[in-house]
C-alpha cells in the first residue's frame, strides 16, 4: 500500500500538480499501470482512442450500444459499467470520466469520496474537440496519442474542404416535435464544415429551440436533415419531420431529404469528422 502511493505521487510530481491528485490526477510514462473507468458514452470513446487498452478498467454500457455508439464493436472487449458510485468504486479507480450530464448523485459521492474525478464539458466547435482531446490525453499521460489523433482529424477535414461547392447549399436539422437545431451547437458545426448553411441558426436559434411547419414550408430548405437513429419510437412527436407536407417538398424537387445516423455527432470527438464526410456524400449523391 505504501509503494503504492508512493509511486502514484511520483506521477504526479512528474505532472506538476501534486497539490491537486484529488482532482485532476496525471499518469508519467513508465508509471505503474492505471485504472482509468468512463462513466459517459462519450468520455467512452476518448478513452479507446487515446489511452493504453490495459489501462481502461471499464467504459458506460452505453458504448455497447451500436443503435447510439460508434464504438461498440471495440467496446464489446472491455467490462462495462452503469454509472453507478457503489460500482465505480469497486473498481479501485485511479481516475474517473464522467460528463457534465453524468448523474448528479453519482459525481456527488465520488467527490466526497476523494475519487480523482474528470468532469468533461461538451464542445460545439472542432477547435474544441482538438483541445479536450489534448486535455484528455495530458491527464492520462498519453499526449502523443492526442497529436496522432488531431493529425488524423485535421488532415481528413482539410481534405473535406477541398470538396466543397462554391455555393453553399441551405439545411436544416429537424428533430421530433420540430425541433430545430441552431447556432452555438456541435451540428452546426458539422453542418458548416459540410458546406452548408444552417437555416435555423439564420432564423436566430441559438441552441435547440422549436421550428413550426408554417415557417418551414414559407421558407424551405435545400437540404432537410433528419435523424433516422431516433426513429420508431411509439410517439407522433418522432414522426414530425416526417410530415406529409414536407414530403410533398421533396417529391417536388423544392427541398432534398437526407436521412442521418444521430450517433455520428452526438458525441465531439475526432470520430465527429465522420458527420462531415457523411454529409458530404450524401450531398454528392454518393451512398454513404
């Protein structure tokens, strides 16, 4: 138990944040092995991308998940947890992953149980993404994977931009009871990136806010996105952006209809830049 600590507060010496192992704890290369766990699907697909597989204790059962996980083929070799405290801490974790959407009484326990704890925000810019995955990576010890992974990300978007049209088309992401996705969102991102402009956000929808049908027949899209992943639920409101009258649109040629799997952006990470690349074919009249 003593070697124990002391070779954890070697670690962190080597960090320079010896002062805050409680919160935000770094791992040295060379250091013993870690016990990092993921509580959030998100923070799930960071970890397998950045950190040593003998080194992830566990990830969410969401990242199982292959309707909402783009992971879960990889995640399938991994235990898997439910975010529950009592589990958490059987696992004798060196540090958790967790999201700012994680269950309050969750992160409330770990805390007051002195578990090192990385609460991660949700980034709406790619820009963001490259500076979660560095933060990531820098508290595992691991920032080579981070550059290697940035690498790969910019270097598929600056491909992406090359494809782009002079002429950026209109979209709009249409979610159940005519939800509109708008400005400051990690869509509208990804939407930009596609070479597209978000109609919402020109309608001043910042964030997520409900878009009638009127507004959208008197002023339709060129492209309207809609998420199939959400689809089948027993609930008129998923059928929304199914309406006859929008269909009678895209029968007409006046607007496209483009059907998109919701677990390509729900999670920012360098797997978002399949979002981009989706569109993108799609747009092209390519089978994604």
């Amino acid at each position: 138990m003593k070697d124990r600590r002391t070779r954890k507060s070697a670690a962190g010496a080597a960090c320079g944040l010896a002062g805050l192992l409680l919160s935000v704890f770094c791992y040295a290369p060379g250091a013993r092995a870690a016990r990092f766990v993921s509580i959030n699907m998100c923070a799930d697909e960071l970890l397998l991308r950045l950190a040593d597989p003998a080194d992830i204790a566990s990830l969410s059962y969401l990242s199982r998940d292959a309707r909402n996980s783009t992971i879960a083929t990889q995640a399938a070799a991994f235990p898997v947890n439910r975010g529950r405290a009592e589990e958490v801490m059987a696992l004798a974790p060196d540090l958790v992953f967790a999201s700012a959407f994680s269950a309050p009484a969750t992160l409330s326990m770990l805390r007051r149980l002195g578990v090192p704890l990385a609460v991660l925000d949700v980034p709406t810019t790619f820009e963001a993404i490259v500076a979660q995955v560095r933060g990531v990576a820098s508290r595992i010890g691991r920032p080579e994977a981070a550059e290697r992974e940035v690498h790969l990300m910019n270097g598929r978007l600056a491909g992406l931009r090359r494809e782009l049209p002079l002429s950026p088309a209109t979209a709009l992401v249409l979610q159940a009871n005519n939800i509109a996705v708008g400005a400051g969102t990690l869509i509208d991102s990804v939407l930009a990136e596609a070479g597209l402009v978000n109609l919402a956000a020109q309608a001043g929808i910042v964030g997520y806010g409900r878009m009638p049908l009127e507004a959208i027949l008197i002023r339709p899209p060129d492209i309207l996105i809609v998420e199939t992943d959400n689809e089948g639920a027993p609930a008129l409101a998923t059928q929304a952006p199914r309406h006859p009258a929008l269909a009678a649109l895209a029968r007409r040629g006046a607007m496209r209809t483009v059907d998109m799997p919701s677990r390509l952006w729900t999670c920012a990470g360098p797997g978002t830049v399949e979002a981009v690349a989706y569109l993108r074919r799609a747009l092209q009249g390519k089978t994604p």
